[in-house]
C-alpha cells in the first residue's frame, strides 16, 4: 500500500496558518494506523505524533498550498 503521508509534507491547522507542521518521520505499528511525528519549528519547537486518519481529515489539517478557507 502507497503511504499517504510521507516525510517532508507540510501541513497546517485552519484556525492557525501561521504555524506549518513538517512530517519528519512516519511510524508503523502492528495493529495501529500509520502515525506520522509533526514538527513546528520557531521561538518553540513543537512536536505531535498524529495517526495517519487525523492528519488527513481537512475539517483539521490542510496541506500547505491549500487554501485555509
């Protein structure tokens, strides 16, 4: 199966723009969706391990380049 995720995507939340998440690596677990570990970097860097079905739903994350409307 093609990963829909891959290491070097780049996402953002709809009610924050500003703040682009960059996948750095993407997680298999026996018996688990795929994960993928998200970082924003700036003044704090902040980290999230997300599973693959809530990175992709577009009511909370957007791909960058998409519109955040």
């Amino acid at each position: 199966m093609a990963q829909a995720i891959k290491c070097g995507d780049k996402f953002f939340r709809p009610e924050a723009p500003a703040t682009i998440w960059n996948v750095e690596r993407v997680i298999d677990m026996p018996g688990l969706p795929q994960h993928a570990e998200i970082v924003a970097y700036g003044l704090r860097t902040k980290t999230m391990l997300l599973s693959e079905t809530a990175l992709l739903d577009h009511r909370m994350w957007k791909t960058y380049g998409e519109s955040a409307a």
